[in-house]
C-alpha cells in the first residue's frame, strides 16, 4: 500500500506540474523519498502510459494520465477553440491539436465538420488515443522540433506497416521530416490509415517545453482546389494557436 500511495503521489505531482516536466529530484524533494526511490516510481508510471519522459531528461504525464491535468488541457483547448473553429469553416475538413509525449502524440482537441463528425469519431476512436510520431505528418512535425540527438532516439530503424503505404526506414523518415521542416508543412497521406489524409504544423515549443502540433484531416487526398485552402488555413491559424498558447 505504501508503494502503491507514493506511486498516486508522484502522479498527482506530474498533473499538477502539467505541462512543465520535473526532475526525479524534484518529485523526491516533494515526496521526501531519496532519488533511487523516485526514479523508480517514475520508471514504473513511464512503463504504463501515466508518465513520459522529455528530451531534457524530465517527466509529464503520459498518453493515460494526460487528461486529469484537467486545468492545463482546459486552457490550452480554450485558447486553441476560435483558430480551430476557423480552419473548419474555411476547409469543411477536421482540425486536431496535438501535444507529444514520449514516443506518441495524443490528440488533446480536435474538431470536426458537421456533416463528418460521426464518420471521424469513429475513425479516431478505431486507431486509438495515442499515434505513433514516426506514422504520422503530426507526429514528424513534432519531431522536426526536438534535438537531432533525441529524435534519432525515437526513429526505429524499421518501422511496422500499418497500412501499404507506411514509410519503411528510419533514413526514408529522416528526408521526410527534413523535407517538411523545409516546407513547413509535413504530409502524410494513408500511412496510419488508408482513408485518410493529413497535414500538419509543429507549433513553437511551449514556455515549459511542449511540443504540440496543429494538423487537418481529411478522407482522402484533398483535390487541387482544395489543397491551397487547407494550406493557407493551416498556416495562418497556426501562427494565431501560438499566439494565443504563449499567453497562457
């Protein structure tokens, strides 16, 4: 039970911290625990999705503990609410924001078009809470923003198939990223799942270091027409998510 008790502790610090990540002296400061003690605690809730560590050596939450820092996700959704509304209404597409945490991002708000927010619930909610950074144009938007030392951490040398055309090696996913840091635009288009298309913007690194990224998804790829719309949108909106991100 004690373990069990300093284990909850150690969480309750992570969400409270959220979104600054702490060091394992810190939460051994806090729960007055010597620093082997905390970094095991942090060890065990890393192993199950209630913690992520950060390029800096720290911690936040994970995948499965990232909505109980209800204050932080409340604001950032709040603050995100008018540029995602307006890709929308420019686009007729879906908006996601994303944070990353550790290997994966997880979608933190995202808003649909009228006429497709059943199919897209369903199609989010098939793939699951948390994607992988390498599959995705979010999570390679992401990526482009870390430390090339850190980010070669979390490329596998092969990557599993999750559709026939999922991009296969860590070198092909190293042009990729670099491709899109170029453009400032990363793409993907039915490597997660073979309906849908995506573009995203990584957005500047948040003042406690979070990496988040804005992104449009749609079923298929976007015609000629289309495609500029989304672009344009995606561009000038996330300046504006930024913007509104930084004052909290």
């Amino acid at each position: 039970m004690r373990s069990a008790d300093r284990t909850l502790a150690a969480l309750d610090f992570l969400v409270d911290a959220a979104p600054r990540a702490v060091r394992v002296t810190d939460v051994a400061h806090h729960l007055e625990l010597s620093l082997a003690t905390a970094s095991r605690l942090l060890a065990a809730l890393v192993e199950r999705g209630y913690a992520s560590r950060t390029s800096e050596r720290r911690f936040t939450v994970g995948p499965r503990s990232v909505l109980l820092a209800d204050r932080w996700v409340a604001a950032t959704r709040a603050a995100a609410a008018g540029p995602m509304s307006r890709v929308v209404a420019a686009t007729g597409e879906s908006i996601m924001l994303a944070q990353q945490l550790g290997d994966v991002l997880v979608s933190i708000a995202w808003q649909p078009p009228r006429h497709h927010a059943e199919e897209m619930a369903g199609k989010l909610s098939g793939i699951g809470p948390a994607f992988p950074l390498w599959a995705t144009a979010t999570g390679r938007a992401m990526l482009g923003k870390l430390p090339s030392a850190h980010r070669a951490k979390l490329l596998p040398e092969r990557c599993p198939r999750l559709t026939n055309r999922t991009l296969a090696g860590s070198a092909e996913l190293r042009q990729v990223i670099r491709d899109g840091e170029r453009t400032g635009l990363h793409v993907e288009n039915g490597e997660v799942d073979p309906d849908l298309w995506c573009c995203a913007v990584a957005l500047e690194r948040g003042t406690m270091g979070e990496v988040l990224a804005l992104a449009v998804i749609s079923f298929g790829e976007p015609d000629a027409a289309q495609r500029p719309r989304i672009l344009n949108a995606l561009r000038r909106e996330s300046r504006d998510v930024g913007y509104h991100l930084a004052a909290l």
